[in-house]
C-alpha cells in the first residue's frame, strides 16, 4: 500500500464576480457596440426599460479648472439618483438596493395592450426608406467575366478562381489545388491548362493586375496593359525591370539594374516613376462595398475655451435606464400574498430579471465613471499637448501613472486606452497613443520617446533622398539636438514608426 500523505497548500487567487466581469466586457466596448449591447439587453431582459421618449442625454462637461464631476440623470428625475456615489464600485454592492432609484418617472401604468401605435399626426409626410443593394467585389468580377465568349465549364472555373482570390485581389491558391477542388466539390475534371487559360482571362479583367498569384506579376500585368492602352508610349524599361530585375529592385539596388539593363540614371528613374504610380493592391481599389468602412465614433471631446481644456463625455455613454415598473409591482404582489408553487417560481423569475436589471445599469454608470476619471487623468498630465498640439510637449506616461491617478487596476486603464477615442483640436486619436515612455536628455529633464521619434520622423522627412541617413547618423542627429540614445535604440524608433532602412529609401 504505497504511502499517501496530506498536504496543505497555501495560494492566492482572484476571483471576479459575474457583475465585475460584466463591467470589464462593457468596459472595452467602443460607443457603437454598447449601443449595440444596450439593445441586446433590453430585449433579452422584459425587465429593463429605456426611455426612448426622454430628451437626448447632454454631455457631462468638465474644465480643468476644478469643476466638479456631475453624472446626474438630465431627465428631469429631480435628482431621484442622487444616492449614486461615483468613488464606490458599485458592482461590490451586498446591501439592498433603493428600487426607487431605477424607477421610470411617475405616471399612469398602461397595462392594456395594443397591436399598433398610432403615433402619426396630420402633418407627418408619408416616407419610405429607399433599398440599397451593394454589388460585392466577386459580383462585379464576375459580372465581367460573363462578357467574354467562355463555355459553361470555363465560367464555372472562373467564377471558382474568383471566389479564391484574397483581399489584395491575389490568387494564392496554387493551380494544382483548384483543379482538385473542382473534382471534389463540383465533380468537374479538367487539367491545369484548361484552368491557367481562364485565369489569363480573369487576368484581363478590371482592376488591372486582379488574379495575379504574386506582386511581381501584379506590376508586369499592369504595365503591359498600360503598354497596349498606350501604344505611343514606350514601358519597354519598366517591364524588363520587374521581369528580369525584380529581386535588385525590391532591395532598390539601382546601380546593378542601371548596369544589367545599360540604362542611364535617367530613364531608370523615368521607368521607376511609372513602377511607382502601379497599384500593389488591386482587390483595395473596389468600391463596390466589398470591404466595410470603420467609422470611428469619439468617446470624449477636447476643447479650448478661454485657454482652458474642457472636457466631455459623449452623452451616449450615458443612456436612460430605467427598471420596469411592471415588474417591481408584480414581485410586490407576490410578496403580499401566499402564493402557489408556480407563483413562487414565477417571483423567483421576476427577481432574477430585476437583479439582472439592477446590475446591468450599475455596470453602465460604473463604465461611464470609469471612463471620465480615466480620460480627465489624461488630460491633466498632458495639458501642454492638448493646448498646443506640439508633439514635442507630450510628457512621459505610462499605464501605471494613470492607474495610481485614478486609484484603479492597470489592467482596467488598459481596456480603456485601447478602444477608445478622443477628438481634440488637432485631430481624433486612440488613447494609447498619449503613452509612451521617458528617457533622460543631456540637460537631465525626461521627455517622452514621443518626441524623439518625433525629431527622427522630421530628420529622414528632410533629407537628401539620393543619399538618405544612416541609423548611424540619426544617432548623430538626435545627439546634436541633446538626445543621447544609442544605434540600436534609433533602429528600434524607426521601425516602430514604419520607416525602412536607408537603402530601401534611397531614390535616383
């Protein structure tokens, strides 16, 4: 009998609640899908009411002169939520909630039902929403595909060959796999010539260089349909470039392909204008609604008044949310009375859904405080930026430095900082990009790497293209301005900010 012994181990873990964790998920959603999960909720919840009919939230507005934060209903509720403490985390909550403090205002219940709302006048106009249809990218391919002179196994290839082209308007799917997916899934047997002879057509549609299967024959197609559209013009230098020069181009080793296709600097240059003007990308170039735009929708608003900053918080993080009133007076009633077992389970139910209701709207409020705290800590660390719009006045931040500020968890500012946005004077920006951290000059004060990416962004900006700057005389660069940093750490900058290396810049 092998020998078993008890032991006691000692750990710590964390454990969230269903409502912290409620918090945290709304917390990180951007404005468009909260109004989104609002609705969501609204629906699955009876108990859960807006009200739709109360005038539009105005913004909760502060100066960084000290005014106070004021998050009070603008509903005319006579400050019926005034009971609502900002510095407490709601979602901790153990007592007894005041049902009154989530009530609708007072007015006759309507418990009669009705199958439509007449909520027209005399005056309404008759409006009809117009339908729209949008035409995806494939759609319009196809649609060209269809005026050529194909049999039915060709078009059936070639609607299969678009079907598998990528976002770029590449086709990456090797020959071979698409004769055997037209075996398998179509039960059409066919050979890889019958297949690259339809994909020279598709090749022929518009935009030029679609279903090419990589960048180098992307630009050959392009050029060489610019070269049939313009006869009088001569491309002869840039087709032989990305033909038998393209490995040297893509390292932008000039002297070699000047040398291999015995061309001058200047028409090397003129063959290398008309390579750049070519389209990488051409699946980007729909505007057929295959792609769908991101619109960004600002959660705070920046501005200057009286060379001060004020503050806003847009007033749909802070929607009217109300529990039904029904529901409160049905578990009331139960309460009351003694009840069968059904009705005690019913209560049981009615209770959930209030309890659901409850925390759904205290998780709202605590987000919208959250977010305010958050974003004001913000602002008053980086006052002179937000004033200015001077890159170079943007101070040291970390995520830690905010949290400390607002006495909250670094991993809350986190989800903060990066889904939302703020529209300042000079332009709409993610939160994340105000962090950065600090390193010391020359005369001992700490400025942000900010400003010194932004010194090297203006640095390669302006230099000579034929002859741009080294890591190791950007290091030299930034030294001269009082900024001490070594090569590796100026590699490490450029790449962050996207920029190539100096041979890759170099132009003719």
């Amino acid at each position: 009998m092998s020998d078993q012994r008890l032991t006691q181990i000692q750990r710590q873990e964390l454990k969230l609640s269903p409502q912290q964790i409620q918090l945290m998920k709304l917390l990180q959603l951007p404005l468009i899908e909260l109004e989104q999960r609002i609705k969501e909720e609204i629906e699955s919840n009876p108990a859960l009411d807006d009200n739709e009919s109360s005038e539009e939230n105005e913004p909760i507005t502060d100066t960084d002169e000290g005014e106070s934060y004021d998050d009070s209903d603008d509903n005319g509720d006579n400050g019926e939520n005034d009971d609502y403490n900002d510095d407490e985390p709601i979602v901790n909550k153990e007592e007894e909630f005041d049902m009154t403090d989530y009530l609708p205002d007072e007015d006759e219940y309507d418990y009669s039902y009705k199958l439509q709302a007449n909520n027209r006048s005399r005056d309404d106009e008759d409006y009809q929403a117009p339908v729209t249809h949008e035409e995806s990218f494939q759609d319009y391919l196809i649609q060209q595909l269809g005026y050529h002179e194909l049999t039915e196994e060709e078009e059936t290839i070639g609607r299969l060959i678009i079907g598998n082209l990528d976002d770029n308007g590449y086709l990456s799917r090797p020959i071979p796999n698409i004769v055997d997916d037209l075996l398998f899934t179509m039960n059409i047997e066919t050979t890889e010539e019958k297949v690259k002879k339809v994909l020279d057509v598709v090749q022929q549609l518009d935009p030029p260089g679609i279903g090419a299967t990589d960048l180098q024959e992307c630009l050959l197609i392009q050029l060489k349909r610019m070269q049939e559209e313009n006869p009088y013009s001569d491309y002869s230098l840039a087709i032989t470039v990305i033909r038998d020069c393209f490995e040297e181009f893509t390292k932008k080793h000039y002297d070699k392909i000047a040398k291999k296709t015995g061309s001058s600097n200047r028409q090397l240059k003129a063959a290398l204008d008309e390579i750049l003007k070519l389209n990488p990308k051409p699946g980007d170039s729909s505007t057929s609604g295959a792609k769908n735009s991101h619109y960004i929708t600002p959660d705070f608003f920046i501005t200057i008044k009286d060379d001060n900053l004020e503050l806003s918080l847009d007033g749909r993080n802070n929607p009217d949310l109300k529990v039904n009133k029904q529901y409160v007076r049905m578990l009331d009633d139960f309460s009351k009375e003694k009840t069968s077992r059904s009705k005690q389970e019913a209560a049981v139910f009615v209770k959930q859904k209030i309890d659901s209701a409850k925390w759904f709207i205290d998780a709202i409020r605590q987000r919208q405080h959250t977010l305010y705290i958050t974003m004001k800590a913000i602002m008053d660390i980086q006052k002179e930026y937000f004033l200015t719009g001077d890159d170079t006045k943007l101070k040291p931040m970390i995520l830690k430095d905010i949290a400390e500020r607002v006495g909250l968890d670094i991993s809350t500012v986190s989800r903060v900082a990066n889904s939302k946005y703020v529209q300042t004077p000079y332009g709409t920006f993610l939160l994340k990009t105000f962090f950065s951290e600090g390193i010391t000059n020359e005369e001992g004060e700490e400025v942000s790497t900010r400003e010194i990416k932004k010194i090297l962004q203006d640095s390669i900006d302006s230099e000579n293209k034929t002859k741009p700057l080294t890591d190791e005389e950007l290091m030299g660069v930034l030294k001269e301005k009082g900024y001490p940093i070594a090569r590796r750490t100026v590699a490490k900058y450029r790449e962050q900010l996207g920029i190539p290396v100096a041979r890759l810049r170099k132009e003719l």
